[in-house]
C-alpha cells in the first residue's frame, strides 16, 4: 500500500511539475511583439513631437512676429515658445 501511495504521488508531481512548465512558457512571437510595440509606441510619440513642435514654432512665430510688429525678438521667443508647446501637446496627445 505504501508503494502505490508513493508511486501516485511522483506521478501526480511530475504531471503538476509538466503543466506548470508548460503553462509558464509563450512563444517567440508574444515577446516579438511587446518589443516591436514598445519601440514602434517610441517612434510615433518622437515622430508626433517633432511634427508638433515644428507646427508650433511656425505658428508661434507668426503670433510673436504679429504682436512684436515684425522684431525679430519677439519672432524668435514666440517661435521658441510654440515649439516647446507644440512638441509637448503633439506628445501627449499619442496613444499607443
């Protein structure tokens, strides 16, 4: 009788050990995947702020150039103003 208590109990561990291996491991493709969607998330957030802050730098140059009455400075800060605005709106704004 202990004989076949000991015997079932290895068996039931090494089929418990077997599942739990088994079910712990995922493919390639699911790591393949959570890299490839962090760097592509990376590349449109980069992409979006340069794409923003340089439509902000055009637009707040043309409302600094308008309030300054064409100076350069005032062209200049409300071009440095709108592209750090602009890369920080177009930034925040993507979704991934």
């Amino acid at each position: 009788m202990r004989k076949l208590v000991l015997t079932s109990a290895l068996i039931a561990s090494l089929g418990v050990a077997g599942a739990a291996d088994v079910a712990g491991a995922q493919p390639y493709y699911y790591h393949h995947h959570r890299y490839y969607r962090h760097y592509h998330c990376r590349y449109e957030r980069h992409r979006n702020g340069a794409i923003g802050a340089i439509a902000g730098a055009i637009g707040g140059g043309l409302i600094g150039g308008a309030l300054t009455h064409g100076r350069a400075g005032g062209t200049l800060l409300g071009a440095g103003a709108g592209a750090l605005t602009g890369n920080a709106l177009a930034r925040g704004s993507t979704r991934c």
